[in-house]
C-alpha cells in the first residue's frame, strides 16, 4: 500500500475540520489545508497555492454569509429554504454566477504558479523567491 493512502486513512482531512471546528471556521478551514500540504510532502509551491486556496474558500463563505444574512436571499454556499429570495431569482442568481466565475479567475490565477518556464525547479518544487517572483509578474501583468 502506499503511504499517501494510510495518510490519508489516519488523518483525513475532513476528520481534521470536524476535530477543529469549535475553535471557529477560519481556523478549521486553514487548519484543513494546511494538514493537505503536509499530506503532499511539505511542497511549497503547492503549499502556497492549498492554503491561498483555503483562504479564499473561507474569505468567500463569510462573504457569502454576511450578505445572505443582510438580504435575507439564498446566497450561501447551500441552498436555503429560510430565506426570502431563492436562488432562482434573479439577482440572487447573478451574484452566485459571479461568485463561480471569480473563483474560476482565482483557480486559474493560481494555476500560473505551476508554470516552469525561467524558474529554477527543486526536487521539492519551486524555491519560494521563484513563486513570488512569478506571482509579482503575473499580478504587474494583470494590472496592465
């Protein structure tokens, strides 16, 4: 069997979030990505993006929160069957039309970091001053 596999049997990371979860969400969401990146061998390239990724999970979810609470409409991650505005309507449907499509924009803003053209490449994967380096040229390059 491989290791990853029993890893992943003796620490899963939804067992993670549901152990830290009383210390609050944030904490348990980063606390879940943070245990996938020493699941993946401690990479950092892939560590900068897992834990970018489970900021903007948790950044979005209270966002999303927040103003579901405020218009009282279906604007959770999960449907909702309290609220005032369902999902069907059209407002509320644009906003979650908009909230995929900014994640499809941070998916493939954090896919650029997997780009090995003029970075030095380790065993353990990119030295972070390479990750940085081609995170400040894509963002220059964004904000043409």
């Amino acid at each position: 069997m491989h290791t990853f596999f029993w890893m992943m049997v003796l620490f899963s990371p939804s067992d993670c979030f549901k152990k830290v979860l009383p210390l609050g969400p944030g904490i348990a969401t980063m606390t879940t990505f943070a245990a996938s990146v020493m699941l993946h061998g401690l990479n950092f390239q892939l560590g900068a993006v897992l834990l970018s990724l489970g900021f903007f999970a948790y950044a979005e979810h209270e966002l999303r929160r927040k103003l579901s609470v405020m218009f009282d409409a279906s604007l959770g991650s999960s449907r909702s069957t309290e609220c005032r505005h369902t999902e069907w309507e059209l407002p509320v449907a644009l906003f979650n039309l908009g909230c995929g499509m900014l994640v499809v924009l941070n998916l493939a803003y954090l896919g650029v970091m997997f780009n090995q053209e003029g970075i030095m490449v380790s065993p353990a994967g990119y030295f972070p001053d390479g990750t940085f380096k081609l995170a400040s040229v894509t963002s220059s390059a964004l904000n043409m």
